[in-house]
C-alpha cells in the first residue's frame, strides 16, 4: 500500500506568512531591522533552526542560535493559534486519503510544538496523527531523514511512499529518500528549480493549480500500476 507523506508549511497550510513575521520581529529585536519578505523567501523549505543559523553568522548576531530559536516559535506560536489557513484543496485531498484508509504522516522542519498548534488550530490533527520534526532526526532538509523517519513510524518502505512538498529542499529530501513526490511549489517561480525536475506530478501553478482530483487520480493510478 502507497502512503503519503506531506510537508506542513507552505504545503497544506500557508503558514509562510506568519514564519516571515516572527522571524522579522526575533531579528529586529537583535539589531536586524529591515528583513524582507524576498530575504525570508530564500529560505522557504528549509527548518527554522537551520534559517536561523545562517542568518545568525550572516548578520553577526551574539545571542546563540537556541535563544533566537526560542524568541521565535514563541512569536510563530502565537500567531499560528490565531490564525493559519489551509489551502482547501489540500484539505480535500487529505479527507480523501484518510476516508480511503491511506497511511498520512507529516514530516516539518517546524518545531514538534509549532506543528502541534497548526494542527490542532486548522483540525488537521485528527486526520493526520503521524508527525516528525526536524528537531527529532540528525538533519533537516534537503537531507532525507525526516521522510525516512515518517516512513519508519508508518510501517512503510521508503518506496511505496509520496511526498507533497512545495519546496525545492524538499523535493530534494524526497528523491534522496527514494520516495516519489507530488510537487506544488509554495513560490511559482521556482517551478523551474531542477529540484522539481524528478517529481511524479508537477502543479507549476502552485496551489492555485493544485487539484485534489488530480493528485488522487495520479496517486490511484500509481497504486494500481
């Protein structure tokens, strides 16, 4: 049986956004007072704790990157409880999957805490029970090791697996893995990432492209092949 793994962030929920937010407060509080949105972009894909690592050597930063890292899921937490919006036909596709009784895990680079809160505040936690965290394995994305993890904890092989990532890490992620991936770039530029290259299904458009028929018709199709 294929299961499913997705990415959180920028995949099933735009939580981009509020990332932005709490990275450009936390690095405002440090003496960084005009982080950009084309800046933070850079970066989408890949764990806050990473992020926060380079950008600490980037902008010479003294507090030590588990201080930044704290000040920010503490401002990412808070705005995650008020408010995260998930792309609907993610949802769909998700009810879809869980009404046919496909194993689903998420695999983040976020926080345990942080996922727990989008989850629980979006009532995807009652869908989506399997979750890993960067924080839990040796290393983030681009590396696989996330993935391998939510396979372990589903009981699957890494072949019979697809990811769902909006970020070229991540697509990475999933080929270093074995997995195959259902690609849905958060930034639609980057459709063209050589990342995205390998991927089994390509929505170019993002999430405004993205079709819970289509995926579930791909995903069927590959089942039965």
């Amino acid at each position: 049986m294929i299961s499913v793994i997705f990415d959180l962030d920028g995949t099933l929920v735009d939580s981009e956004p509020n990332y932005y937010e709490s990275g450009r407060r936390t690095l405002a509080r440090h003496g960084v007072p005009d982080f950009t949105w084309e800046q933070h972009a850079r970066f989408i894909g890949i764990g806050t704790l990473e992020t926060l690592d380079i950008l600490r050597d980037r902008y010479a930063i003294a507090a030590p990157v588990e201080e930044l890292l704290a000040e920010q899921n503490a401002v990412y937490l808070e705005l995650a409880r008020t408010g995260t919006e998930v792309f609907p036909e993610m949802r769909a596709f998700v009810e879809r999957l869980h009404a046919s009784g496909v194993p689903m895990a998420v695999a983040s680079g976020s926080s345990l805490e942080a996922i727990g809160a989008v989850l629980t505040g979006t009532g995807l936690d009652a869908l989506l029970t399997t979750v890993v965290s960067a924080e839990e394995v040796a290393h983030g994305k681009p590396a696989p090791d996330v993935f391998l993890e939510a396979a372990r904890r589903l009981g699957a092989e890494p072949a019979d697996c697809v990811v769902v990532e909006d970020a070229a890490p991540g697509a990475l992620a999933a080929r270093a893995a074995g997995m195959a991936c259902v690609a849905v770039p958060y930034v639609a530029e980057t459709a063209h990432d050589p990342a995205f290259a390998g991927a089994g299904l390509l929505f170019p458009g993002g999430q405004r492209e993205f079709s819970a028929q289509a995926a579930h018709d791909w995903l069927t199709a590959r089942r039965t092949a």
